[in-house]
C-alpha cells in the first residue's frame, strides 16, 4: 500500500469580508503556506464568493487578507465576475 493514502493535509481556515463594516458578507475558505524558489514566504487563499472563487497570493496573512477584502468588494459591488451579454 503506498504511504501517501494514510497523509491528511493540514489547511488554515481564512475569511475576507466586504468593507470595514461588511460583516454581514462574510466569506470563509482556505489558506496555504508555502515558499517561493527564492526561499521568501508565500500565503495562497482560496474564497468562495456566492458562485465564483477568489485567488490571491501575498508575502503574509495580513496582506493577503486585505487583497482577499478588496476583490469581495469588486466582486459584490462592482460585479466584477458578472458576465457582460
């Protein structure tokens, strides 16, 4: 039996919201540590927002949490995943 079957993979729960007041649109999802080829820190965040998925990446959680806040307000405000017919 192959080891890698018996591995679980631990994630950090993250959640971005919608301005400084939004916290009635929350939105929780997940976040990944890893490090560049240069050896620096990298934080990835995956947020489902209503149909869509929000992708970012930042040097630390804090900078990632403000990317991840800002793309929820061009996504819920300005309908930025909104399809153009």
């Amino acid at each position: 039996m192959d080891d890698s079957s018996n591995r679980f993979e631990l994630v950090e729960l993250f959640m971005a919201k919608a301005g400084r007041h939004g916290w009635d649109r929350c939105f929780h999802g997940i976040i990944r540590r890893e490090t560049d080829i240069e050896g620096n820190p990298v934080v990835i965040g995956k947020i489902k927002v209503n149909d869509e998925y929000i992708i970012a990446s930042a040097s630390d959680q804090w900078k990632l949490g403000e990317k991840l806040d800002e793309m929820v307000l061009f996504v819920l405000d300005k309908k930025f995943h909104e399809d153009k017919k």
